[in-house]
C-alpha cells in the first residue's frame, strides 16, 4: 500500500528532517494521503488554509518559519484550492535579504502570478535591485523571475541591467541573461530588437553552454525572418560540424552523444535557412551527410539528432544523395520494433514524401503495420501521413481506413478532426459519385453531428445533379441506390440531425422516382422519423416537405393516394405546433392535397430541384394591376431612394402594396394577400428548363427569390422556397462540377466529362494511345536524366501507385457488387471514371505495360544495392582528407569556435566542388536505381498485388504471412 | 517551446506543475485532470507521445514517463524534437535520482520546492538550458550551499517585515 510506504519514509524524513519540513507539513501531507474522499481531502486543506491564513498575518513568525508556510501554501494551492490571500506574503519575501527566503518567494511569486497582475509592480523593483546583486545566485533567481514576471511595460525598467549581464562573468548567469533576453523577445520583438547584435556576438561566447542557449533566441529571430541571417549559415554549419567532431568538452556528452541539444537547435536553424536556398543549402550537404555516417541509432538521443537531420534534409534544397541517405534512416526507424521511432519514422516518411513520393512505396507494409497498431498515437501519425499521400488513386482505401478508425474512437475532438478529412479527400478525390454517396453516409452515420452542415447541402446537391451531361440513366440509378441505401439506413436507432435532413429530402425528392417503392411505404417512413424526432425541428420540417412532395407528384402521375391515417396525425399535429414553420408546412400539405391534378404539377414539377427558378424583378405581371389601380387614382409608387423627407413605416407600407422593390418588401414577408394569384404562380413557378450548371450565385438571389415567393400563398410560395433554400446552401461553391476538380487539377475534371464513354473505350483504345504516349514522355525523362524535377519524381510514383491502387480497386468492386447486388455494368460505370483521366494525365500504365518495360532494364541493370555503391563513393571523397586536412589546425590553435570561421571559405569550397561530382556520379546511379526499382516492381508484380489485395479486402494485416509481397517490393 | 512540466501521480494527484505559459490557477486542475485521463487511458508498450491539441491547444504535444508511481510529463510545441523531450525527460528523473538517492514518490512530495530548483537550472522561458544532469546537480547543491550559508550567517533586519505586514 502506498499509505505504508508514505508512514515509515515520513518516519525516516521526520528523524533526519533533511530539507527542513516540520512535523505540520508532514502531517498534512500524509493526511491528505489518508483522505478517503475528495471531500474529506478539501476539509484537510481548508482547515489548513485557514491556519496559515493565521500565521502569515502573524508579524511573530520567526523567519525560518515564514519560508516554510510559503512553501505550503504552495503546495496547497497546487492541489486546485485558492491560495490568493497569499500572494501578497509571496511577493513581501521576495524582498527579504536571506536567500532561501528570497528564491522561496520569487519561486512562490512566479507560480502564482503573471506579468499582468497588479502586484507585478511590486516585484519589478526588486528584480532590478538584485540584478545587480554581488551574488550570482541572486541574480540568477532574479533572472528567472524576470523571465516569468516581466511584461511589456516593465521591459525596459530591467533591459539594461539584463544586457550588462550578458558580459557576466559567470556562464549560468550569461546563459540565463541571454534566455531572458529571449523571452523579452517573445513577449515584445520591438522592445530587443536593437540588440540582435548582442545575440550575434553570444554565439562567440567561450563556454559553448552559453552559445547553446543562443541559439534559442536566434531560432525565433531567423524563424521570423531567415534572409537577413544567410551571412550566419556557413558558422552554424562551422559550429555543428565542431559539435559533432566531438571538439566540446565531454562534460557536453550526453549518452555519449556530443551535445545533442545543441545539435539538434542547429540543425532546426539550418533547415530554416536552407529552405528553399540552394546556396545555403550547399554549405550543409558535408555536415548532414557526416551525421548521417556517424549516427547512432542504437541510442534515443541519436535517433532524436538523426530525425532531426531528416527533417532538415526535407526542408532545405534537396539533394539527392542526401535524400538517400535520410530515405534509409527513415527505412530504420519503421522497421524499428520501438513505438517513438516508429511514430518519428512515419513523421519522417511525411516529410520525405514532399519531396520525393517514391520513397513511400517501399514502406507500404510497414505503414499498414502501424495503421494496426494498437497504439492511438501512432495511428493517428499514420493516418495523417496517409491524408498528406491521398491521390485519386488510392483514396477509396485511405478514406475507408479512416472512417473504419472513425467509428471506432470516442474521442469528440478527434472524430470531428478525422470525419472532416474523410469529406476533404472524399470531395477532392472521389473516384465516382456513387462512392462518393456512399463515403458520406457513412460519415454522417457516425459522426453527424460534428461535421459542418455544409457538406450536408453538397451531397444533396450531388445526388440533384447527379453526373450531369447526357447520362440520365446512370443519375436515376445512383438515386434509387441512394434511395435504397437510405430505406435501410431509417432502420438504425440515433441517426444524427444532418444525416436525417439529407435522407427525407432525397426520399421526397426521389423515393417513388423508380416506382421500386410504393408512396405509401416511403410516407410511412417519413412519418415514423418525424415521430421519432418529436423535439428536432428541423427535421419534422423536412420530414414533411418530403412527404408532401411525394403526395405532389403521385397526384401528378394521378396516382390515387391514401391520406395514411399516422399522417393525418402528424398533420394534425404539426398544425397547432408552437413552430410556425412547421404549422406553415403542415397547412401547405393540406391544402396542396386539395389542388388539382395540373395546378400541383405546377407547383410541384418532378424532379425540378436543379432547375433554376427564374425570376421576375421587375415584376412585370403586375403591371396591368399597377395601371388598374393608378387608373382608379391611386399615387404612384416612388422608390424609396426618391422619397424626400421622413418616410414613415405607415406610407411605406402602402406604397408596398403597388409595387414591390427588392428591398424594401423583406420586412413584409409574411402579410399582404396579393390579388394577382392566378398570374403569379404561373409565372414563377414554372421554371424554365436550363442546363446551365454553374452554380447561382449567393445571397442577393436568395433575398429576391425569397421575396418573390413569400407573398404568393402556401403551395406556391413552397415551390419557390424550397428550391431556394436547396440551392443556397448547396450553392457555396464545392459542389460545382469545376470545383469538385479544382483540387485533383486535370486529372478529376476529364474524368467526370470521360466518365460516360469511359466504360466504352478505355479497354481498347485509348489503350494503345495511352501506352504510346508514355513510351515518348519516358524516353524525354530519359534524356533530361539530370535534372529530374519534383514533378516527373510525382508523376514516376503514381506509376506505382496507381497499378497499385487499381488492383486494390477491383477487390473493392468486387465487394460492393457482391454486397448490394447491382448491376454490374453499373459499377462498371462507376469504376471506370477514374481511368481514362489517367491515362490523360499521366500518360501511363496500364499493368501488362509495366511488365514489359520491366523486363528488358532488369536485365541490364544489375540489382545490386545503390546504396552500397554510393557508399563508396562518398567514403573518400567527402569524410576524410577535405575535411580532417582543414578543421584539424583550427581545433588546435584555440578552443573558440570562432576561430575556424576564417578557414572556412576554403572548406566550403573544396567540399563543394567535391559534392558536385559525387552528386554527378550519383545522378547516374540514382537513375540506375530507380529503373533497377522498375524492373523490381515488374517482375510478377500482379501477383504480389493481387495477394495485397486479397489481404486487404479480407481485412488482414499483411504482415510476415504475406512473404511474396514483402519480397517483391524490398527485392 | 516548452508549455509545462506536470509531475503526475498514478492517482490522479499532481506532484509538481510548472506552466511556462502562464495558465491562471483555476485552470491547473482540469489541466491535470486532462492529461492523465489521457495517460490512464494509454496501455503499456505504446510510444511515449501523445498529442494533445484537445487539452493545451491546437500543435501541442506531450511526452510523458510512466516510472513507478508517477507519470512525469513535457508538453510542448512544434519546435520541439519528440525524442529529444524524451530525453529531457529522462535528464530530469536521472538529476532526482541523483539529488535524493534513489527516488520516490515521498522524496518528490516533499520536495517540490527543490524540483522546482532543478527545472530551473534545466529550462528557462520554456527552452531548454542544461542537459547534463551532473552540471545540474552541481549548481542545485552549491545553491543549497549557499544558502544554508547565508540563511545561518546573514541577520535579518526585522524592518523588512513590519513594512509589509499589516
């Protein structure tokens, strides 16, 4: 028991009484430990507070004593209990003169408030008087509390006392002089910044502590603006290089690792400062490179500078010989049995992926592996590596794993985090619109309510659209697929709002469309939704319009329908309903059951939610009233603009009756009877057929076609409003079909326009043509060998990954034809969107294709590893004769590490140059390596892919009992 | 930059909290709550880093240790190495073990003035200043030195006080 163990230690404290608690503080401690209860603990230290309320106030109190009631009240309030009375006694020792007394209070102070208290002020003065105290550790406390303490106002009542300190004799107070100086600069740049120099001059400091701790402030100063540091690169590169020679003193080691702190601050100011700088860059290839060599993985804190090398690398221009380098570590760490660095591996790999996305094939495995894992955290990293390499290619898998992971966490925060990826990547990347539906509803199933509703309206708004263009037949089959997902869908219990909303409207936009489902049956379930949701509003509201459209167009088709007898009740329900919207539906529905078979079909056209409802401004079927009325003596209306003087409510009212402008006629919305019913719902309510897709733009053609509708009673006004309040929502902008590519460039956008024909013909021709084209785009890659760019290194790996990624497809088809039982040819449709847009973009790849590419280079590039070679080749060029000849004279003349800056340029130089024809030699291995990676792939490549497939469609992990891939991909 | 150090025990109960960005008292408790909720909940052999941009804020990470009774926990930003936290961590339980001699739950119970000593010398304004916990454990024990030394030498005048009691 841990009570136990808490008597006899106390026993033993309390004998030798080592850090100067009494009894008291050992008793309250203990009996806190004791507390059987959380209420039990809070009398415990209630009683107390009032106690040392007591004694603090007590003016006898020896010295001694005071300390340590400080330092209970500290714990007290540590415990979440208010302490404040307290402070006050806090900031009173900070200016007692007895040290221990002293820290107690800055330590005291500093725990309890921050630089914007009002006892702050207090504090300040004291702070500048023990700056320049004669005892450094004084100082030193007072530098902490300066620290913490000092806000904006109080900087420069302390700065130069700070700054006088930096020439301080002793390191920890320059050390400590420099980090206040820092934090000065965080909490206001403009109050330090004429004293960058002084940072400047710290890296030259003798004691490489202090020169470590410059580099803190340095990093933030370089973070916010690296170009007018590049005059600084060639000394970090000197200093890490020193630091890594392992020329500081061995009190720096840390586990045998030469100041591995400082290295790795280095190493995060270099990647800074190489961004994007090809001539920084070139400076730090040598130094990166020798960590690489010298790194030990065997230990955490060598790992730890190793990462941070490879995120360097992944920042600064890349070079590809490095990038092998930082690539093979990063093979290191996922193959690690450890979980950090697997977690750091997967981070690494994210990075890498930027630069060079090949280097993720080779760790498929290893990354599934981790996706398995039962470790949250490593999940989580995975699964954001896997959102940074979605491409249309694989997103079907991506987005499956993910949403798998997203039912299964109960963590709010995060399920809303990964349910909006999903519908991120789903949006930008899917493959078709049928998965797309599907996609969604599983998302909303699980996590409805915290995605935004947005979303909601743009998968209505797809399912409205459906492809667009010609295919008809294909836009009604997602609909009754849809139709049919969501009839089984209603059985779940607990379906979030969002999700609700989007099946009653599809069901009364599209739910007798097929004629597979009789009215009634679909009405009934409507019904039974808006009783299950007696307190949700909203979707009661969409409950019934569903159910009226319904009733709409079985009149419409002069089906006869029967008013169900739950529906009468709801209706009748809904009609003394405190909500009005919902009362106004209600007496909608009632009175459009009463219409004739034509006026309902005019106000309710079949599947018109697309179409757009034109509009009249000007209001020109009233014309002929307005000339009546005016006929009659009426005045003529006058735009409000034109009015002169105080236009009261009362006449503008008046006026509104004539004639409508748009602004004025929203604060009327729901009065006003027009007399001109018979002309109006003719016109605006029938529609005019267009095809124009682009989406209507926003809010002022809601306002007016709000206005429009409003006036004209129930049935008709619906009509208008309802469309509306569709299309508003699903307007934003996502939808659209130029938007819904935007994102996935060329490639999504040939394939929605391709997606009709493309079951027809991409197995035959545009085959040939495609295969052709790639011949042509890989001989120019060929050719430019040299300067492979990040674009064809993009374009080189959806090679892979796109034959991938469409054997795994095809499992995926499979299952869903065997689930739902549709017709094939309909996924066939589906499936085949995405295939011709690739053979556009990229012109490649087809599978057999690759075999025979395969083939002939694996036989004249030898397999042996590139690595090896290159290993070779940098062993004598780069480690030893440059750099030892050059840095050993520097170490031995003096320790500053200044000093070597003078001989740098000639380092710099000569590294260079020798950098320049390694990377030449290497170009040539490296294209060697990636057509020895061809040939590797190819070679029974269908197989591996299959058994990948097959595992993971079964779900299985493809581990160790998958021997032939693993096989195949590492050679 | 480093955002806090929570010493947490396997109960539930903290230890030590030392914020680097001032969070107002109120809020440690249910900062403390957070995090080992987020611990307790965490199986053995996983990694050592969790992200905790639900409880400190969006970017936050947190490295913890689970030794014995207590979880010793980092939390951090961005512009920190997760690994090297890791080792920060581990200077830190290294320089107690150090201080106290085999270290316990008790040593650090009532002790934590003296921790916080020690999370001085290592980190200043959130960056870390000094990772060898030997130099550590020097400046600690010249500073219990010095003052035992003045606390037994220096004759406080009584003034200082009455000035500011009431």
């Amino acid at each position: 028991m841990e009570q136990l163990r808490t008597i006899g230690r106390e026993l033993a404290m309390g004998s030798q009484g080592g850090w100067g608690q009494s009894k008291e503080f050992l008793d309250l401690v203990k009996s806190i430990g004791e507390a059987r209860s959380k209420a039990e603990e809070d009398r415990i230290i209630s009683r107390e507070l009032e106690h040392l309320k007591r004694r603090l106030a007590d003016p006898d109190v020896p010295r001694r004593k005071m300390k340590e009631l400080l330092l209970r009240l500290v714990y007290a309030e540590m415990l979440g209990h208010d302490a404040s009375f307290g402070h006050i006694h806090a900031v009173k020792m900070t200016h007692d003169e007895s040290l221990p007394l002293k820290r107690t209070g800055y330590l005291a102070v500093a725990l309890f408030i921050d630089e914007r208290h009002d006892l702050v002020i207090l504090v300040v003065n004291t702070i500048q008087k023990d700056l320049r105290s004669d005892n450094y550790l004084v100082v030193c406390a007072a530098l902490t509390a300066a620290s913490r303490l000092i806000g904006e106002e109080a900087i420069p009542a302390v700065l130069p006392q700070v700054v006088d300190l930096l020439a301080h004799p002793k390191e920890a107070v320059r050390k400590k002089a420099v980090m206040a100086l820092h934090r000065f600069y965080q909490r206001s740049p403009s109050s330090v910044s004429h004293l960058v120099s002084n940072f400047r001059k710290r890296l030259c400091d003798n004691d490489p502590g202090v020169m470590g701790a410059t580099l803190c402030p340095l990093y933030d100063l370089i973070l916010e603006d690296p170009s007018s540091y590049k005059d600084l690169v060639v000394s970090f590169v000197n200093i890490l290089k020193q630091v890594a020679e392992r020329r500081l003193p061995t009190s720096y080691d840390y586990h045998q690792m030469p100041a591995p702190f400082i290295q790795i601050k280095l190493l995060k100011i270099l990647a800074v400062l190489g961004s994007g700088d090809k001539q920084a860059s070139g400076h730090m290839y040598t130094v990166l490179g020798d960590i690489f060599r010298k790194g030990d993985t065997a230990s955490n804190i060598g790992n730890a500078i190793l990462y941070e090398c490879i995120c360097c690398i992944s920042s600064i221009y890349p070079n590809s010989k490095i990038m092998d380098a930082a690539a093979e570590t990063t093979s290191k760490f996922l193959k690690s049995d450890s979980h950090n660095l697997k977690y750091m591996g997967i981070d690494a790999l994210g990075r890498l992926i930027k630069i060079n996305p090949d280097i993720a094939e080779e760790h498929q495995l290893s990354v599934i592996d981790c996706l398995e894992d039962p470790d949250d955290t490593l999940k989580r990293k995975t699964f954001e590596l896997l959102y940074k390499m979605t491409k249309s290619t694989n997103v079907e898998v991506i987005v499956d794993r993910m949403i798998e992971y997203m039912i299964s966490i109960t963590d709010h925060h995060y399920k809303a985090e990964i349910a909006s990826r999903c519908v991120e990547l789903a949006e930008q990347f899917a493959p078709s619109n049928q998965w797309f539906i599907q996609t969604m509803n599983k998302v909303f199933e699980h996590a409805g309510d915290l995605v935004n509703i947005r979303v909601a309206h743009n998968l209505m708004r797809l399912i409205a659209e459906g492809f667009g263009e010609e295919d008809e037949g294909a836009d009604s089959q997602l609909r009754s697929s849809a139709v049919d997902s969501y009839l089984r869908i209603l059985g779940e219990p607990k379906l979030p709002s969002s999700f609700l909303q989007i099946i009653c409207w599809v069901l009364g936009e599209y739910g007798t469309a097929d004629g597979k489902h009789p009215a009634s049956y679909i009405i009934g379930k409507l019904c039974d939704v808006a009783e299950a949701h007696p307190t949700d509003d909203t979707v009661r509201g969409y409950a019934v319009s569903a159910i009226l459209k319904i009733f709409a167009f079985e009149i419409a088709v002069g089906r006869k329908t029967d008013m169900l007898p739950e529906f009468q009740s709801l209706v009748d329900e809904l009609s003394a309903s405190h909500s009005t919207d919902l009362q106004q539906r209600a007496y909608e529905v009632q009175a459009l059951l009463g219409l004739h078979k034509q006026a309902v079909e005019s106000v309710m056209p079949s599947d018109a939610s697309c179409e757009d409802i034109e509009v009249d401004r000007n209001l020109s079927f009233l014309n002929s009233y307005v000339q009546q009325a005016l006929d009659k003596g009426a005045a003529p209306y006058i735009p409000e603009s034109e009015r002169s003087g105080v236009a009261s409510v009362g006449n503008y009212r008046t006026h509104d009756q004539h004639e409508t402008s748009a602004h004025t006629l929203r604060f009327e919305a729901y009065e006003l009877p027009k007399p001109s019913l018979p002309t109006a719902t003719s016109q605006t309510s029938i529609s005019l057929p267009t095809t124009d897709l682009v989406p209507v733009p926003e809010q002022s053609y809601y306002k007016d076609d709000h206005q429009m509708s409003r006036p004209q009673p129930s049935g008709n006004a619906l009509s208008g409003e309802f469309g509306t309040k569709l299309r508003l929502d699903g307007v934003q902008k996502k939808w659209g079909r130029e938007s819904y590519s935007s994102s996935s460039t060329p490639s999504s956008s040939t394939s929605s326009q391709q997606a009709a024909n493309g079951s027809t013909n991409s197995d035959g021709g545009g085959l040939v043509v495609s295969s052709q084209a790639r011949e042509s785009s890989y001989g120019s890659k060929r050719q430019q060998g040299t300067e492979v760019s990040a674009e064809k290194q993009r374009l080189a790996a959806s090679l892979f990954g796109s034959s991938a990624a469409k054997a795994d497809r095809k499992g995926h088809a499979g299952r869903k034809a065997a689930k739902e039982s549709h017709s094939t040819d309909k996924v066939n449709v589906a499936h085949a969107a995405p295939q011709p847009a690739k053979d556009q973009v990229i012109p490649a790849v087809p599978p057999p294709d690759l075999l025979d590419l395969g083939e002939p280079v694996s036989s004249s590039a030898p397999s042996a590893d590139p690595f090896s070679q290159l290993d070779g080749l940098l062993g004598p060029a780069s480690a030893s004769p440059v750099l030892s000849g050059t840095s050993a004279p520097s170490a031995s003349s003096t320790p500053d590490l200044m000093s070597i800056f003078s001989d740098d340029v000639q380092t710099g130089s000569t590294s260079g140059s020798t950098d320049a024809t390694v990377g030449d030699v290497h170009l040539k291995n490296s294209q060697k390596g990636a057509t020895s990676v061809a040939a590797k792939k190819g070679h029974s490549l269908q197989d591996a892919l299959q058994k990948d497939a097959t595992a993971r469609q079964v779900g299985v992990t493809p581990t160790g009992n998958n021997p032939n891939l693993f096989k195949d991909l590492l050679g | 930059m480093i955002q806090a150090v929570m010493v947490i025990s396997t109960q539930g109960k903290p230890r030590l909290l030392k914020f680097y960005n001032f969070q107002p008292p109120e809020k440690h408790q249910e900062l403390v709550r957070g995090v080992f909720q987020l611990l307790s909940a965490r199986p053995e052999n996983v990694s050592n880093f969790v992200e905790a941009d639900a409880i400190f804020g969006p970017g936050a990470k947190l490295v913890y240790k689970h030794l014995a009774t207590l979880y010793f926990v980092f939390i951090f930003d961005s512009s920190e190495n997760e690994l090297a936290m890791l080792d920060l961590v581990q200077v830190f339980v290294e320089t107690l073990d150090r201080c106290f001699k085999n270290v316990c739950e008790l040593d650090i119970v009532f002790n934590f003035n003296k921790l916080h000593t020690i999370l001085d010398e290592m980190i200043l304004g959130g960056q870390v200043i000094e990772t060898s916990s030997e130099q550590i454990v020097k400046s600690v024990e010249e500073i219990a030195r010095l003052e035992k030394q003045s606390s037994t030498a220096s004759i406080i005048p009584k003034s200082i006080s009455d000035r500011f009691s009431r």
